[in-house]
C-alpha cells in the first residue's frame, strides 16, 4: 500500500480480559496532499472508543473496520484480539470468514461468465446444467435465470447453511442441492413462481456455483480464486482455508466468547469466503468506483452498475441488484451485504451518491451487536455529506 500507515497500540482493562488492538490509519488522498491524522478525525475516535467497548461487552474478541470516502479508502482501524488465548492482535491482513458476503463477491464470478459469452443472464438455467436439475413442481423451471437467481427473485428455497467442521468430509454441491445437509435438510427447488416475489434463497446461489463448474470446468474456488480475486489484486481472499490463510486467520468465537472450530462449506458461493479487511476494503471501492483500469478485465464497469440496480419485484422483506442488496437501517437505504456465520459476523454498507462505504469484520458470533452501533457513528457522518434515505 503505497499510502503511509500510523500505528496506534492501546490496551484495555486488566487480565484475563486484556484486548490489545492495533490501530491504523491511512491517508487515501493523492501524495500531494497531507494525511488527516486520525486524532482529527471524530468518527475514528468514536469507533475507538465503542469499539473497545462493544467488544468486550459482546464477548467478541476482535473488529476490523474500513471506512471508505470520496470513493476510496480513509483509513483501517483494528480492536482487539484475533485469538485471545495466544494474545494474537486483529491486524489489516488477519483473515476472517465473511458470511453471506460471500453472495456479493461470488456474484462478480457469474457476472463474469455472461461477459464471456458462457451463459445469458436471462436464459433458463437448468438446460446449462447435466450434474443436477431443479425437481419437478408446479411452478415452471425455465423461468429460473441467472438475474433472477442472483436477485433473489427466482423463487428458490434454502435460505442457508450452517456448513460443517474444519476437518470433516464435506458433500457434493449435487448432495447439497439434494438437501442432505444437517441444518435443513431442504432440497433446492422452486417455491414461487420465479419473477413474481422476492425471497432469500442461499440455495440459489449453490445453483449458480454449479453451473459456473459446469460451464468452466473447474471448481469454484480455483475460478474466483485466478479470474477474479489475483487480477483485482486480492492476495488473501479465497473460498478456501488454505494452510496459509489458516496461519493468518482470526479464530471463531461462539455468542458466550467460547473459541469454536471454523465451518467449511459446499456452498461455497453463498457462505463459504475468507478475507481481510483490506481485500474487502478495495473490493468496496470498486464497487463505488469502477475503474477500468483497476478492475483489470475482471468485469466491464456497466456491468458493476447493472449488478448495482434493483432487479424487480421487491418487498417489504428485502430487494435485490445482481449480488449487491439494497439495506434500510436507520431509515437510510445503502447497498451492500451483511453476513453471519457460527463464530463470524461482517457487514458492507455503501452509500453511491456520496461515495461512502463501510466495512466490518467480527471473529464472534455477537458480531452484529458490535458492527451495528458502528454502522450508526458512520451513518452520521454519512447525512453530513448529503447522503439521505431513498
């Protein structure tokens, strides 16, 4: 990072409840300009302060956050532990499991496929594929489409997975798809007629990353890993936990503040990423910044702004772009995602018409209780700049 990173070290309360946290701050303005110190600025103060704080109250061990401005990235501030029985300190590269952000990313993969030509995103999905096909029912299968799978609009089941162990066998996408997971052992079929409701369905995008394996031929965490996160620049995102990601990686919390082993996923695409809070950060200022020249061939900036635009129907429960979800906290409508899996809990907010972001990453399963009061102190700022509900 070319830019230059002050380095803050603060430590809180006594043992056994020590958090150490390792605060940067970074300057996103051009050299010529000069860096705003983070003692100037009062939002990095107040997530300073609450985030320590709510780390302790919530029994989460650890926060990262990126706050993006003007399109590109403030500043990375970290709190706290990323294992605490090793006294292991959150840094910008500590790895964590992101949730169902893992939907947003994985949506840059089968944009990627319509861009070349493999797949059309309004054909029907099921003759795309030979391993498995959607069951039969009274709702019609060739009106399920890429759009209207990545929109949540397909009229799918399964809203998510619980995933299993580090260290088990893990199932076929087509067992999975087959429902013979242990947290629902629900089939992936159709349960509205496609188009005419919007529904979370994780199972949708399981669908989808079987037909990106089918179409490629090759798995879906070798595709993203060599089309999407190296020509980005993302060096420590994979959809994998690979021996050096697991030497980097945060350790999982449970809600009483109790380690617990990392989940692994079939579902790869809906649940199943690892990142850092500096690969997500750069991933969020692409998406309120397309450059062409960043994005490397990986995607053409029309199609992030398509991917950006609600897909119709919506509802009172929720609406759909391609991957990116359109949130209404605090009566403020941001784009974006949230995820939350057994020990992990993460949040990505971008605001388009003031080119803002936010992003938050928790090695605790209470991580919603630390990263909302956080998305409040931003929101605020937000306002000031003429961002407004819409």
């Amino acid at each position: 990072m070319r830019n230059n990173i002050r380095l803050k070290t603060f430590f809180i309360g006594t043992l056994p409840n020590v958090f150490l946290g390792m605060i940067f701050s970074c300057s996103a303005t051009r050299p010529s300009q000069d860096a705003v110190l983070y003692q100037a600025d009062p939002l990095y103060m107040e997530i300073e302060a609450s985030g320590r704080e709510l780390t302790i109250k919530n029994h989460v061990p650890g926060v990262a956050v990126a706050v993006l401005r003007d399109g590109k990235m403030a500043w990375i501030q970290t709190i706290g532990y990323a294992d605490l029985a090793g006294r292991k300190p959150v840094t910008p590269e500590t790895i964590f499991n992101i949730g169902s952000i893992s939907k947003l990313v994985s949506a840059w993969g089968f944009m990627q496929l319509t861009e070349k030509g493999l797949v059309k995103l309004d054909d029907p999905v099921d003759p795309y594929l030979t391993r498995w096909h959607l069951p039969k029912s009274e709702f019609d299968p060739s009106k399920v489409t890429l759009r209207r799978i990545l929109s949540h609009t397909a009229g799918l089941s399964v809203h998510g997975y619980g995933g299993s162990e580090q260290g088990t066998a893990l199932l076929s996408l087509e067992e999975s798809l087959n429902g013979k997971t242990k947290r629902n052992g629900e089939t992936v079929h159709l349960i509205n007629d496609p188009g005419t409701k919007w529904e979370y369905s994780g199972g949708g995008y399981t669908l989808a990353q079987l037909l990106l394996e089918e179409k490629t031929h090759q798995s879906f965490a070798t595709y993203m890993k060599q089309n999407i996160f190296r020509p980005l620049g993302m060096k420590h995102t994979s959809y994998e936990w690979t021996a050096d990601m697991m030497a980097t990686s945060a350790t999982a919390y449970d809600e009483q503040g109790k380690p617990i082993k990392n989940r692994i996923f079939t579902e790869k695409a809906a649940a199943g990423l690892q990142t850092t809070i500096k690969d997500l950060a750069h991933f969020a200022e692409l998406s309120i910044t397309p450059d062409s020249h960043q994005l490397n061939k990986v995607l053409k900036p029309n199609t992030i702004t398509l991917m950006e635009t609600p897909v119709l129907p919506s509802s009172d429960e929720g609406g759909s772009g391609l991957g990116y979800r359109f949130m209404n906290y605090e009566g403020f409508r941001t784009i974006g995602h949230t995820g939350e899996n057994a020990g992990w809990s993460a949040a990505l907010f971008l605001d388009l018409p003031t080119k803002s972001g936010l992003v938050i990453l928790c090695n605790g399963s209470n991580g919603d209780r630390v990263w909302f009061p956080i998305y409040q102190s931003w929101l605020k700022t937000v306002k000031t700049k003429g961002g407004s509900s819409r």
